[in-house]
C-alpha cells in the first residue's frame, strides 16, 4: 500500500539513529537529505568542532611548562599550523560523514537526495533539480535540525563576522576576537581561540555567565576558563549592531534599558546566541500545524506532531527540529523511541537522564538538575535537598596527570538518596558524567552508588567519593 513503512526527512544524527533502529526493527526506511548526510553534528557541530578542541588541547598541554617540568619534560618550541588544525577537523568530518553514509546503504536504507516537505501525514515530496517526487509511507519522520540564530542589527559576512558554521572552518586566526553568547558553543571556541593564541572578549547578554550552568560549576569555570586565560567577559551587555569589515564595529548596550555603553574594534566577530529550529518550507502550515514562536514543532512525549494540540498518529517529530534537547545524543534517543512508538510501543525519553557536556579543557558536564532547580522542585513537591562537593585536587590519577583543578557536585534527595544531578567540571568530565546518568536512569540511589567498587586509581573516584559523603550524610541525619 505504501512505498515505505518509514520516510525520514533530515539525515542528521536524529534521522540516522531513527533510521538504523526502523531496519534493525524491519521497518522500510528511506531517508530525505537536502544537504550533507550527518548534518549538523557531522558537519557543522559536534565533530569538527571536537576535532579543534584536541588539537587546542595538546596545545595546552604542551604550553604548560609548569606541569611538563613536573613530570620531567622540556618542549623548547612549539609549532602551529593553523591550516593543518583546520585540514584534520575536516579530514575527520568527510571520514564520519562516509562511514554514517555507507551504514546506512549497507543496512538497507534508501537515500533520497533533495528537499522534503510533507504533503499530507503519509505523503511527502522531495524536490531535487526542480524535479519533484512524491513517496507515500505509513509514518513520517521530521528531523530537519536547526541553524545559527543571528539576532537583529548583527550583519553576518562569513568573513570578519561569522557563526560556528564558519568558525569551524578556521579559515584565520584573528588577532582579538569577540564572542557573543557564553553557552557551551561560545566557551567552547574560547578555548579553541585562545589556545591558539587569540585574544577573546566574551559578551552575555545575562546578568551571569554561563546561565544554564550549575551556579558553583559556573563559577569555577568562569575562574579556569576565562579569567585565568585574560579573557575579557562583558554581562549584562547586548551586542545590538555588529558591523563587519576592518576592524569589526561591535556595539554594546545595557541589556536592560538598551543603552549604549561602550564600542569596541575587533578583528572578528563570533556570534553563538543560540540555535533556530529549521521548520520552514516544510509544507506545516498547510497542513494546519502551528509551529510555537520561534518555530519548534510541537510534539506529545511520544514524539507525534500536535495539530491544535491533538497528536497526528502517523506524523512524528525529533531531535533540534522540537528542540526539547538541542544535543546530538538526544536526537538520537528520541529518534529511537519514535520508532519504537510507530511499531506500537508507548515509549518516552527520559531527559533527567541525559548527560550533556562542554568540551573545554578541563571539561564540563551535567546531567539532571542545578542546585537551584532541584531545590525549587523540592518545595513544590515537598522534598528535601541536599548536595555534596568532591574535588579533583583529592584525586590520585588527577593529581599524577598534573590536571587536578576541578570538582564534582552531587544534588540529591536528603530523604530518600534519590539522585537528582550531578554536574563536573574537571579533566574528563564528559566521560565521567555517564555513570551519574547511568544512576538517575536506573534510579540507583546514592546509598547503593557509594557501595560500587571504583578503581583505584582513576578519576571515577572523585564521584565515588562524593556518594559516599552524600550517604554518609544521609546515615548520620
Ligand atoms: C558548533 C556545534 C557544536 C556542537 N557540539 C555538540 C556536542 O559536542 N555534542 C552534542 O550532543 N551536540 C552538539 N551539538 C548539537 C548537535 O549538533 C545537534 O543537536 C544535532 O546535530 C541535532 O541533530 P538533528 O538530527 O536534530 O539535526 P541536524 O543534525 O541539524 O540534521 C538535520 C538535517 O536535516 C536536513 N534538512 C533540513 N530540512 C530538510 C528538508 N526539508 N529536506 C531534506 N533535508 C532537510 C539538513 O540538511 C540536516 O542535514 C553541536 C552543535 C554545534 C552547532
């Protein structure tokens, strides 16, 4: 009846995810991409800019006389080339980009190259070379991720005023760079630019730094990664116009009476304030389906798309598209379960559960809720809180690798020894976040948590030591 069980728009890691479970499942799966398969993550997110990151981690490491001095070792001169830093992030996006599109032939999904865009709930046209197309299939899947938000009065040339999109390829290095935003993207190419030598002023229209961050975590991080490296932050402050060209023209007003306060001249201009949903021209509106003010696709927890509130049973959406989660992992996840929904299931994600990190050195990472939120969440539903800290200067393996800045928090119920987040900053911190969200996933309290055996020496023992305080603690009440 249908020509699949299963049509995907966006081969993003959202789409991919949905589409290796459908075939393993022995669903019919094809998939739509107007662009490059693996989409953002793949091309312009995750990948390139992690390729950056290790190449401005060695640098660091390698600059840092003190702790080489320490362990014995002398580097009299360190090199950088910037074209080959940028040729190895790129190398490594075309190696990706392949293997996700060869595990998607071999696996039996077909690929649709062109534009998308849904005809009726089990209908969709894709447009490619003005030639359009129409393929039916039981259920489909809207995954067409996001792009770069610019706000109004900054003028964007690719040039001397870019986003990540155009950062990543780091076609130069400029002298004095401003970074607008101060979320995990803007922090971090902070990182990757002052490792490699730039001069950074970091502007957040907030009154703090970091908002979605912990509050302790945030400041830590504020100290490690911006004041020890002469970044220059600038809160509470709008950049309301940013003019491209020689030198870049960056006009800063109050964030709240929209004043003029201060210009600055910069060589460049990285505007990383957040991230759109891309739901235009994907035939919505005809189909009566209101998108919410900045044009997220409503969604039930099982992923079907709301028309005026009421789930459309074979019409679904994921990933940056919903924008519950905007993180890689998340697409995935939420991709999976949608499938899993389509063959019957009643399946939702657990977002409590879902780790997150920055992958500045040293690393951040989180997974279920602030200090703040958990405390707010505990009067509304009348439950103690409590949170322990454990520090990474205490940590043997921390201490021997000379990376021992750093701390782990652990928020949890002071009634029950339920977890409720646990946020790191420190070496390895996105690694050392999955057993935290391996815990609030198995809804493993703290007083079992404090009773698994790490090994000895790791840095998994900075969070071992935080459940045992936070048990003890709870024993001795
Ligand atoms: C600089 C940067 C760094 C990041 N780092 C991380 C990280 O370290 N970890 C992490 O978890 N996340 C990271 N992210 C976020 C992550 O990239 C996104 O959350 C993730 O890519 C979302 O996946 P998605 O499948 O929803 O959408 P996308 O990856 O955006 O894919 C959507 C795809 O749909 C295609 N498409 C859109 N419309 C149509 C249409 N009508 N027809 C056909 N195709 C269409 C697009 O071309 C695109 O290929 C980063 C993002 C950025 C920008």
């Amino acid at each position: 009846m249908f020509d699949y069980d299963l049509v995907i728009i966006g081969a993003g890691v959202g789409g991919h995810g949905a589409a290796l479970h459908a075939v393993a499942l022995g669903m019919k799966t094809a998939i739509i991409e107007a662009a490059d398969m693996g989409g953002t993550c793949v091309n312009r997110g995750c990948i390139p800019s992690k390729a950056l990151l290790a190449a401005a981690g060695r640098l660091r490491q390698l600059q840092d006389k003190e702790t080489l001095k320490a362990l014995g070792i002398a580097v009299e001169q360190i090199q950088v080339d910037r074209a080959g830093v940028a040729t190895h992030a790129q190398e490594i996006v075309a190696k990706i980009r392949g293997d996700l599109t060869r595990s998607l032939e071999r696996l039996g999904v077909t690929t649709l190259p062109g534009w998308g865009k849904v005809v009726d709930p089990q209908k969709v046209s894709i447009t490619q070379d003005g030639q359009e197309t129409l393929v039916t299939a039981k259920n489909v899947l809207i995954a067409t991720g996001s792009y770069p938000w610019v706000p109004p009065g900054i003028e964007i040339d690719g040039q001397t005023v870019f986003t990540s999109d155009d950062a990543l390829k780091l076609a130069w290095l400029p002298p004095w760079i401003a970074i607008v935003g101060s979320g995990y993207i803007g922090l971090e190419f902070a990182d990757i630019y002052t490792a490699l030598g730039c001069e950074v002023t970091m502007i957040e229209a907030l009154e703090h730094l970091m908002p979605t961050f912990d509050p302790d975590i945030a400041r830590l991080a504020r100290r490690v990664l911006l004041e020890a490296r002469d970044v220059e932050t600038k809160v509470g402050m709008l950049a309301q116009k940013i003019t491209p060209g020689k030198p870049v023209v960056v006009e800063l007003a109050d964030a709240k009476t929209k004043e003029l306060k201060e210009v600055l001249e910069v060589d460049a201009a990285l505007v990383a304030t957040g991230r759109l949903p891309a739901t235009e021209n994907l035939g919505l509106e005809a189909l009566g389906i209101e998108r919410d003010r900045r044009g997220f696709i409503p969604v039930n927890p099982q992923f079907n798309v709301l028309k005026n509130g009421e789930p459309i049973p074979s019409l679904w959406a994921i990933g940056d598209a919903i924008g519950t989660m905007m993180l890689a992992h998340a697409a995935a996840a939420q991709g999976r379960v949608a499938v899993e929904n389509m063959l019957g299931q009643n399946k939702a994600v657990n977002y409590r559960a879902i780790p997150a990190a920055a992958f500045t050195h040293p690393e951040i990472s989180f997974v279920g809720l602030t200090e703040p939120q958990a405390q707010e969440l505990g009067q509304k539903e009348q439950f103690p809180v409590a949170s322990v800290r454990s520090y990474f200067k205490g940590n043997s393996k921390a201490i021997a690798e000379g990376e021992a800045e750093g701390l782990a928090k652990v928020i949890y119920r002071s009634d029950t020894g339920e977890l409720l987040g646990v946020h790191i900053i420190g070496a390895h911190a996105a690694d050392l976040i999955q057993e935290a969200a391996a815990a609030i996933a198995t809804q493993t309290p703290v007083q079992q948590l404090a009773e698994i055996v790490h090994t000895h020496p790791t840095l998994t023992e900075v969070l071992d030591e935080a459940f045992k305080r936070a048990s003890l603690a709870l024993t001795s009440q």
